[in-house]
C-alpha cells in the first residue's frame, strides 16, 4: 500500500489556454438589476478606497491654491434713449435686436481697444505671467501690437435683463475691484469716442461734398430757366396741357364728323335712286311724309266721289284736281329733299375735312412740345433733386455737429465693483462635492465595464443560458496564508484524511477545506442522483482546455465516492500529460500505457491507498506516443470488464480541444461532465468543447464550475455558509 501525501490544489497554475473551435455560444438574456448591485457590493471597499482617494486629493489640491477674489460691475443698457438729440435718429423707434445688442457690446468690451488702456495702467499681463509662474520677459514689439486678452476677466449677460456684468478675478481683492470698474469706465468712453468720431467723420465728409453739390445745383438751375426762354413760356407743362385737351376735342369732332358724314352719304346715295320712300328716310322726309299723308286722304276722297258721282259732276272734277295737285306738290317736295340732301352731304365732307386738317395741326404741335416738355422735365427733375440734396446735406451738417457733442446716457454704471471679502476660488464644498461625485461614477462605472467585458464563465446561470446545460456543481477556491494555492479533504472519523505538508498550515484553512470538501460531495451526488434512466458506471471528467482543474476534481470525486464504501475505480487516461500519481503520491513504475502497448491485464497494474480499500487506482505509468494511439481501441474493454467489478469508473481524460483521444473515450463512458475555471475559462473555448462532444454523440451531463469565489456572482454567498457549520458542529462534538 502506497503511503498517502498531500494533494495538489484544486485550482492548478494558469498556462497558455487553447483556442479550440471557434464556436459562438447563444445570446445572453437580459442582466437582472440584482446582478448590478452585487457588482456594487462585489468591489465596494475599492469604490470606496477611490472615491475617499479622489476626495482627499481634491481637499489637498484645493488647500495649497492660491484664493482667488472676483468683484463685479453692472452697466446698464438703456435701448429707448435715442441716439441722437436732433435728426431722424433722434425720433427712431429702438429695434427689437436685444440679443444681437448686447452680445455686440459684450464684444466690444473685450477689445482690445476697452482693454489695453487699463492692462497698461495695472500692469494686468505681467500679474498674470506672475501668478501662471512665467518669468515675465520684456515684450517685443509684435507681442506689443498684438490684441490684449484678459483670462480673468468675463462679461455675462442676466437673462431677460439689459444688464452688463463685468467681472474680474484676481488674488488682491481690491485689484479686481478697481479694474471691473476701469473696464467699465473704458467701455463707456470708448462707445462715446466712436460715436464721436463716427459724427465728426460724417460731418467733415459732407462739408467736403458741400461745394461740388452746390455748383451742381446751380448749373442745373441755370439750364431751366434757359429752357424756358427758348419755349417763350412761363411753365411748358401747362402748355402741354392745353394741347393735350384741345386735340382730345378736336378728335371728338372729329369722330362725330365723320359718322355724320357716313350717314348723310347714305342718305344721299339713297335718295339718288328717285324712289319716294328713299327721299321719306332722309333728313329732308318730314314734309314728304306730310304730303304723302295728304295725297292717300285726297285719293281716298276721289275714290268716295267717284261711287256716288259721275266724271261730269262737279264734286268728281273738284277731287279728281286736288288729287292731282297733291301729286304735282309732292314730285317738287321729292325734287327739293333731294337737292338739300346732297347739299347736306357735300357740307359734311368738308366739315370732316377740316377737322381732319386741324387734328393733324394739333397732334404735331402738341408732339412737338410734348418732345420739349420731356427735356424740361428732365432738366427741372435735375435741378430739383440737386437743390432737394444741397439742402438735406446742409440740415444734416449742422444735425452731425450738434449730435457729436451730444454724450448719449443710454449706457451707464448702474452699480461699481466693490473690493470682495471671502474668495471665490477655491470652492472647497463644490471641488469636495464634484470629485465624490465623479469619482463615484468613474469607480461605478468602471466596475461595471469590467464586468460587462468580462468574457469567461462565471455563474450558474449564464451557464444555463449561453449552452443550454445544467451545472452540476461548484467546487470553491482554497487558500493559504502563507503560500499558494493548495487543496484539502479532511475527513472525519473513520475516513482517510489528506492533509497538507505542513500540519500548522491547516488549522486556519478548516473552513475552506471543508467548504471544499463539502462540494465534492455536493458534485458527487448531483451527478449520480441526477440520471434516473439507467445507472452510471462510468464517468469521464474533462476539460476543454488544460489547467482547468479536471485531474484534481477527478481524484476528489473518486475519494468522495470511495468514503461511501462503493467500489471505485480510478483511470488516469492522460498519457499525454498524467498528473493523478503525482496529486495522490504515487510513483508507478508501470500502468495503463503498459497495459495498452504490452496487453498486460489491467488487474496487475492497480495501486490502492491506505485506508481507502474501496478505492483503485489505474495511473499512467511511462506513457508514449503510441500508447495515445492505442486508447480507443483498448479502453471500452477495460470499461466493460471494470463495470462488473466496480459500482463507479471515474476516467480522467486529456482536455477535449486539441486531442484525438479524448472523443473515443466520450463515447466510450456512460457520461461526461466538463471542468471548466470559474472567471477565467472563456466561454468560446467552452461552446466549442461542448459542440465537440456533441458531435460524436456523448452523454454531457453536465458542467463544473471550478476555482469559484464569492466574488465571481451574487449565487456563491452560501459557501460562507459552510465554515460557520463546520465549526458549530465542532464546537457541538467537543462540548
């Protein structure tokens, strides 16, 4: 029997992981509000140990600053006072441009023009060179000419007010006092300087145009009053005038004239043809119709005569005469009406000929002095404008020199800067108060980035989200004090204990040991109660990567299962790299690679460790290249034969990515549970692990989560749980 030694750390040293395949695992659900705050109390004491950090740095820095005072100056900008006191800008109505107003003058007081007068007065740029700790070196002379610009300085502007604040900061509180109110006093001044000049300029450029617009307006003057005499009249408009309404006159006669003409010619072409009912028509048919009348009333008495009397009686002879007198009278009447029709025509041509002369007359001298009017009209709009602008430029000259010694009032102090008691800068309470804030949220906000990029697995049900299995167990992370990581099994009476080297090491290391204990126990029954449709009688433990832990949570699995009196068999199938002899102590010269190149019985080669007769050991021995190779051939008769002899077959398989072997063996065991490192394997490398097995059809049952803290998710604060028990019932055994 081999003589038991401590066993190796349940959380192996980190190397090199391997990529394996790249598979994507499935989107993550959504992060509870729970898992925010756990990260909050996760990492509160650095939150707290930044943030108090950030906090008294800021009290430090904010002690050793300089105080800095600040006085102000309100000037206030009244738009209704008129710019002027004489002249259109006197009467004008102030334009509804408060917000281009101001921010013009805010402008303005930080020009260079405001400014250099009172810099050079108080030597402003040389205290600032001061106070930044700049040697201050004489100027040159392009550093001279260039704009000043005070830093300490702010022009703001209230809402909704036509208030100026002019501020200054400066360490001498009444420094800053006194050059708020210089600024001031040389922003008003400089606005009435430019007014000033601005008046005097207009002034003396009109003066200058004063006499060339006057010999203009003379001369143009002058060329009317000769236009006039050459037309002989006083006002050729007028004229005009009279023209333009006799020619309408004459043209109205014209017109009638010519109608009248139309209608007489019609009369008279009508009367030509010597019928009586066309001389009737005419103008001359009135006393036509009269006879015409009288001869049908005469015809009409002969006709009574001639049925009572005879041609022999005297009634018949008296109508038979007057009718024959009516007809003479009426062929003399037709004859006259005709000749005074004609009459009438032909005096009608000429009266429509005589208009027709004198509208011709009148049309050609009315255009005629139309043509001169044009000119005249021309020459007096000229002289008109010229006199019109002389005057205008004589009221606005002597406007311009009153106005420019008018010092407007509608910009004034309203209220001087006075020198300022408690200084503004440093603000103790608002520095303290930003930087607990800031830092808060940067400490808050980074805790919770590294969280979010965190890509490896750590809690139970991300696992269950990403892969669609089921966590098996947690086996938690065992510490020393005083060097690394080591593991620990203590058993209790009757049980096989392995404990550490140094026995003084253990005492403080009861709780995690026992934590660790207890949740190989937990991982033991959760994988064989958990199959109820057949029984497990072999099991291989795997890895996607190596330095996951598998070799150890092996071993440890088969202790646990040995300590219940089922016979166990334990198969280190890593004849790549074994480590099962080596966690356990033992020093095989011969194992399971001279099983599989010899073909000796398996039997031969099994190692038992004191006090555990229901555990069996099968290790590696000296493995090779060729012992890998022959594994998936040999390894499901051992399995087979073992099953009849041993109630558990725990295989210790090389990680799954990167290997041939460990698939044969997959599919030659009753199941597989994965190890994978809590906060450090990444979840890709365990997707692809799972997606290999799942190929060649293996039982996963499961995965393990290994290296687990209370710090990795808010699912692992019970393990807290498991020390405080163990030494109640300690306490309990002893009392």
């Amino acid at each position: 029997m081999t003589e038991p030694r401590a066993l190796s750390a349940p959380n192996q040293a980190l190397q090199p992981s391997w990529s394996g395949y790249d598979v994507e695992p499935p989107e993550q659900s959504a992060v509870p509000l729970a898992h925010y705050l756990w990260i909050l109390r996760r990492h509160r004491w650095k939150i707290i140990a930044f943030v108090l950090a950030c906090v008294t740095a800021t009290l430090i820095v904010s002690a050793r600053l300089t105080p800095i005072y600040e006085s102000t100056v309100t000037v206030d900008v009244d738009r209704q006072i008129p710019s002027a006191i004489i002249g259109q800008d006197a009467a004008r109505a102030p334009l509804n441009d408060a917000d281009q107003f101001l921010a013009t003058q805010v402008k303005l007081i930080q020009s260079d023009s405001v400014l250099r007068p009172v810099a050079q007065r108080y030597r402003l740029l040389d205290l600032e060179k001061e106070a930044s700790d700049v040697t201050p070196e004489k100027p040159s002379e392009a550093e001279e000419d260039a704009p000043i610009l005070l830093k300490r300085l702010k022009v703001t502007r209230p809402p909704n007010t036509y208030l100026l604040l002019i501020s200054y900061r400066s360490p001498q509180p009444r420094l800053a006092a006194d050059v708020a109110n210089a600024v001031a006093r040389s922003y008003v001044e400089h606005t009435y300087n430019i007014r000033f000049q601005s008046s005097a300029s207009l002034a003396d450029f009109m003066e200058k145009q004063l006499e060339e617009l006057k010999a203009k307006m003379e001369s143009s003057s002058a060329a009317v009053a000769k236009f006039e005499r050459e037309l002989s009249v006083i006002n050729p408009e007028e004229k005009n005038s009279i023209l333009s309404s006799r020619l309408l006159q004459l043209n109205t006669e014209y017109t009638n004239a010519q109608t009248d003409r139309v209608r007489k010619e019609s009369a008279w072409k009508s009367v030509q043809s010597g019928s009586l009912e066309a001389a009737q028509v005419s103008t001359q048919g009135e006393n036509l119709k009269t006879l015409s009348a009288k001869l049908d009333e005469a015809r009409q008495k002969f006709a009574d005569t001639k049925t009572h009397y005879g041609p022999n009686h005297p009634e018949y002879r008296k109508a038979a005469v007057q009718v024959a007198e009516i007809e003479r009278q009426l062929q003399e009447s037709s004859k006259n009406a005709a000749q005074r029709v004609e009459v009438e025509y032909r005096e009608s041509v000429n009266r429509e000929i005589m208009l027709q002369k004198a509208v011709a007359e009148t049309k050609a001298e009315f255009d005629r002095m139309n043509a001169h009017t044009f000119d005249y009209q021309n020459l007096k709009r000229e002289a008109d404008a010229d006199k019109s602008l002389y005057e205008e430029l004589v009221r606005k000259i002597k406007e311009a020199g009153i106005n420019a010694g008018f010092q407007n009032s509608s910009i004034r102090i309203a209220d001087p800067a006075r020198a300022a008691i408690r200084p503004v800068f440093p603000n103790m309470k608002l520095n303290v108060l930003l930087a607990f804030l800031f830092s808060t949220l940067l400490a808050v906000g980074f805790a919770i980035l590294s969280d979010l990029l965190d890509n490896s697995l750590r809690d139970p049900e991300q696992v269950h989200t990403l892969f669609q299995t089921e966590v098996l167990g947690s086996l938690p992370m065992v510490k020393t004090w005083r060097r690394g990581l080591v593991s620990a099994i203590a058993g209790g009476a009757g049980s096989t204990a392995l404990a550490c080297e140094d026995d003084a090491a253990l005492a403080p290391l009861d709780r995690t040991v026992t934590g660790f204990e207890e949740a190989v126990r937990t991982l033991r029954n959760s994988i064989l109660l958990g199959s109820f449709d057949r029984r497990l009688r072999s099991l291989m433990i795997t890895s996607a990567t190596p330095s996951e832990g598998k070799t150890t949570t092996a071993v440890h699995l088969a202790i646990a299962h040995a300590q219940q009196k089922h016979k166990t068999l334990l198969i280190d199938c890593d004849l790549r790299r074994p480590g099962v002899h080596t966690k356990l102590g033992i020093n095989p010269e011969t194992g399971l690679a001279a099983v599989l190149q010899n073909g000796m019985q398996w039997r031969e080669k099994l190692v038992k460790l004191a006090d555990l007769d229901d555990l069996d050991i099968l290790p590696t021995g000296f493995s090779s290249r060729r012992a890998a190779d022959l594994i998936g051939r040999r390894l499901p008769e051992i399995l087979e034969e073992a099953a009849n002899e041993y109630d558990l077959i725990v295989v210790d398989s090389p990680p799954i990515l990167g290997f041939p072997e460990p698939l044969q063996m997959a599919a030659a065991v009753d199941g597989v549970v994965v190890v994978a490192k809590a906060g450090e394997t990444s979840r890709k490398t365990v997707g692809s692990a799972l997606s290999t097995l799942q190929r060649v059809r293996a039982n996963v049952l499961g995965l393990v989560l290994n290296s687990v803290t209370s710090n990795m998710s808010d699912s692992y604060r019970y393990y807290g749980y498991y020390g405080k028990y163990y030494r109640y019932y300690k306490s309990a055994e002893g009392d």
